[in-house]
C-alpha cells in the first residue's frame, strides 16, 4: 500500500491508502477535509472489492451477484473512489461529488450510481436492510450469493441493529456477513468488545487490524457457512 503524495492540497500524513484508491480519493476531496470516517474504511473496502466480492461492473444486476450495503453512508467518499478503481463509475464523476448535478451525493443513491445496492441515511438501517436481502436471496433459492454489510462501531448503539444481529442469528442466516470498522467512537460499547454482541446472539466472529489486507481477507472469507459471520477491522481511533 502507499499513501497520497504529491500535489499541493494533498491529504496530510496519516492512515497508508491503498495505491489504486489514494489517488482518485485525493481527487474527491479536492481540498477539502475527510474525517476518520472516510479513512476508517478504505481498506476493508479495497479488500472486499478487489479480492472477494462477485460483482463487476458487467454484473451489477445479475441475480447471482454479491450485494455489498454501505449501512455506513456518511464514509460515502472512500467507497466512490474504489467503484471508480474497479470501473464502476467514470473517473470524471469524481470531480463533482456533492454538486448539485452529481450522481455523487454525501450518502450512495441506488438509483443514480452503478453498483450501490441501497441509499443510506440514518445509521441503523443498513444490517436490518442486509437481513432481509439474505432473506431473500435464500427464499428464492440462490445459495450462492452472499449479503456484506459495512457498519461502523458507532452504528452498534442503534436498537435497530440489536434486532438485526438476534433475528439474523436465530434464523441461521449463513448468506450474511457484517463488517463492523471499530474505531472507537461508539458511546456505550459492549462488554468483551464489539464482536461479543455478535458470538452471544450465534454469530461467528473474527476481530482483526483492519488495515492489514492479508488479516482481513482471512476473516472475510472465514464464514462456516451455517451461522452468520461479522468481521470487527479494528482502526486506531483518530482514524
């Protein structure tokens, strides 16, 4: 991985970006500010897109594709510029993010941009929309593809998650995998960490740095196909 460099207006020292997305990231922000709600992200994003999701820009409604929901909308800005590294949308919508004529907005729209499974808004809707997608893909008997859900640890304090996470494990739901990027900003937590709230209600369950590649692409495909599985990428807090 190598981190943004160059031009004056580049984003400052800090978290090592991966080297296809650092650039078309740089060129979103244009001079403005990402928080660590952005930069949390990138890398569970890249390891998903680049190594483990079935879906290409050819196949974005194909039945037998893996849906990806970003319950994280706020971090819109990392996940358009890996779309656009994988070919999902034009370099060139990059430079209008947030305009008042994009197809970029602050929250992914369905509707406007290749690949977006769902729109986002509130925090909490996202894992709740997963378990119905799970549900159903397995209704219609399409076994193979598998529902990730990003969420961040924050997301965690939402009582509509709690529902997600209890419902998801008593009906076995082995199609979802939730992907929780832990960089301590929740404001109650849970006792033995992030990944407990999931083990207690069935879940499967791996915690890894969550800018390590190799760690994340382990725990990512580590589902023992009977439960569902949640992946807690753990980031230093000022990211």
């Amino acid at each position: 991985m190598t981190a943004s460099t160059g031009r004056a207006g580049a984003a400052p020292p800090g978290p090592r970006l991966p080297a296809p997305v650092a650039p078309l990231l740089d060129r979103i922000r244009a001079g403005r500010e990402f928080g660590a709600n952005v930069y949390s992200t990138v890398d569970v994003l890249w390891v998903l897109y680049d190594r483990i999701l079935r879906i290409t820009p050819e196949t974005v409604e194909a039945p037998e594709r893996d849906r990806f929901l970003l319950s994280k909308g706020h971090a819109v800005a990392g996940y358009y510029a890996v779309l656009a590294a994988k070919g999902f949308v034009p370099l060139d919508w990059l430079d209008d993010q947030g305009g008042p004529t994009s197809r970029l907005g602050d929250h992914p729209d369905r509707l406007l941009v290749p690949g977006v499974e769902i729109g986002s808004g509130s925090l909490g809707h996202g894992l709740g929309l997963g378990v119905g997608t799970a549900l159903g893909l397995r209704a219609q008997g399409l076994l193979t593809p598998r529902v990730y859900v990003l969420l961040g640890d924050a997301e965690l304090d939402e009582g509509s998650n709690h529902e997600a996470i209890a419902y998801a494990g008593a009906t076995g739901l082995a199609n979802l995998t939730a992907v929780v990027v832990d960089n301590s900003s929740a404001t109650h937590g849970w006792p033995g960490g992030a990944a407990a709230r999931f083990t207690v209600n069935g879940w499967t369950a791996a915690t890894v740095d969550g800018r390590d590649h190799d760690a994340l692409h382990t725990a990512l495909t580590g589902q023992d196909n009977h439960r569902p599985h949640v992946v807690v990428a753990v980031v230093d807090s000022g990211e």
